[in-house]
C-alpha cells in the first residue's frame, strides 16, 4: 500500500496539529452558515404581514395621495403609505379614487349605486339593486364589531352603518324587506357577542337619520336608554315606522348601503345639533344579560 505519511511520530504529530486547524477552521466556517440561514428563516417568517390598505402616493408637493388598493395589491406604485381600515374609508368617502384592480371601495361596503347598477365588474350576489342592498344590511352581522363599554367613540366609529337612497331605478325595496334583514342582521350580531364571551349590556339601534336622508344603524355596549344621542329620543317599539319614515322620504326606486360620511362627524353632529323632533330609534337588545 503507497504510504506517503511521515514514519517518525513528530512530524505524525505536526501534520495532525496542522490538520485538526483546517478542521476547525471548516467547522467555523460550516456553523456560520448555518446561523445565518436560520436568521434569514427566521426574518421570513416574523416579517410584518402586508397592511391591509394602502394609499398610493403622487408625485410634487406633499405627496398628494393619488389611489387607495388593498394592501396586496400589485398594481400599487412604489410610492405608498399603508392605512388602516378607518383612514381607507375616510379617504375613499371624500372622493379619492379606488383602484380599479383591487376595489376596495367594493371590499369597504363604499359603493357608488351607479356601480352597483351599471358598473358591469363587480360581481353582485342576486343581480338585482334591491336583493343587494339586503344582502349588505345582512353583511353589518359580519363586519367588525368594537364593544369597549369605556370608549364610545370607538364603539360608535366602528359599528355605525348608514344606508342612503341615491338611485331611482330598479325594483322598490318594501318596508318589511328592509325590517326583516335588520332583525337578521341583529340576531347575528346577538350571537356574534355571544361567542366573544362579552358579559354585559349590549344594543343594536336602527333610527332614520332625517337630516343626512340616511338609515343608519349601531351597536353599543349600552343599554336602550342610554344611547349615544345628545338630542332626545324615543324609543320605537317596531322597526317598520322607523323603516316607512326612511322609504317615503327617500327616492322611490331602491337604496344605496354606504357608509360615506365620516363617522366622527356622526357622532360630532349627533352630540351637539339638538333633535327638533324626538328621534325615533329601534332597539334590539343584543347583549348577554338585560
Ligand atoms: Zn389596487
């Protein structure tokens, strides 16, 4: 057998000091790699999930913001800001335009009835106007839900709906519809405080904002007679008046489920501009105990 080691013990020695270094200088070498990898692993996984929402900005003074997307929008520029729920909202209801890949003025419930009559891309669930202005009031079930009994402003900011009539074509939408899809979409929400485990009083009001020409609804850790109105109201034994009031007083054709205005001037206006007659209010109570 060829043997080219050394015979003498010493330079067995020496070769073996030398040898054993590469060794370690590979064992070294072979641990940093393996460190980093798992630090690249690990930067993956505990990146920041895509925000939700995001303003696409201009170009110029201030940045003027320019579009809204959903955060996972790809047709966003480079130039962006990411927003919550509520600014998206704000921003689309003063008329900054939303993307047209994206919708998320279809995925925040602010729909221009035009677009839901005529505009061919978005997908609605029954066809017709009317069926789905109902399928909305029953979305309210399912959309977030703030119960902070500390902080009503956040519970009104989050929870209010309003419902407006804009369009006077397609098929009349009739009171009892109407009530029946609240009633429904208050049972939801009845059984959506249920499985939170929310002990406490809870409200689900629907009242005809006059005014504003809208029907507006909410939900509250409160109960009926300590709602957030600054004006007097009363409370409405049926959901139908309060229903036929808003249906008379609005176009004749169907209704427009959006929540345009700014909910903090709700609440703004609902605190200070004194009711001239008593507001009528439905209430449901939707908490776990009375
Ligand atoms: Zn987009």
């Amino acid at each position: 057998m060829f043997d080219d080691l050394p015979p003498d013990l010493d330079r067995l020695q020496t070769l073996r000091t030398y040898h054993l270094l590469w060794v370690r200088r590979i064992n070294a070498k072979i641990e940093a790699l393996q460190r980093r990898q798992a630090e690249e692993e690990r930067g993956r996984r505990d990146r920041p999930p895509p925000p939700e929402w995001i303003v696409e900005l201009g170009i110029g003074t201030g940045r003027p913001p320019v579009q809204v997307h959903a955060g996972n929008c790809h047709m966003a520029g480079k130039r962006r800001r990411p927003v919550d729920r509520g600014e998206a909202r704000r921003l689309l209801s003063t008329g900054l335009q939303a993307c047209t890949h994206c919708r998320p003025d279809a995925q925040l419930h602010i729909i221009d009835l035009d677009v839901v009559s005529y505009g061919g891309s978005w997908a609605s669930p029954g066809g017709d106007t009317a069926s789905v202005l109902l399928t909305w009031i029953a979305e309210v079930a399912e959309e977030p839900l703030a119960l902070e009994p500390g902080d009503r402003r956040v519970e009104w900011e989050t929870n209010t709906w309003s419902l407006g009539a804009e369009d006077e074509d397609g098929r009349p939408l009739s009171a009892a519809e109407v009530v029946a899809a609240f009633e429904q979409t208050a049972a939801g929400i009845r059984e959506r405080i249920r499985e939170l485990g929310f002990s406490g009083v809870a409200t689900f009001y629907v009242w005809h904002d006059v005014q504003a020409g809208q029907l507006r609804c909410s939900t509250g850790s409160v109960p009926p007679d300590e709602l957030p109105f600054n004006g007097t109201y009363v409370v409405a034994d049926h959901l139908g008046p309060v229903v036929e009031g808003f249906l008379a007083d609005s176009m004749p054709g169907a209704v427009a489920w959006s929540d345009l205005d700014d909910a903090e001037s709700h609440l703004e206006q609902a605190m200070t501009e004194p009711e001239i007659t008593p507001l009528r209010v439905w209430t449901s109570s939707v908490g776990t105990s009375h």
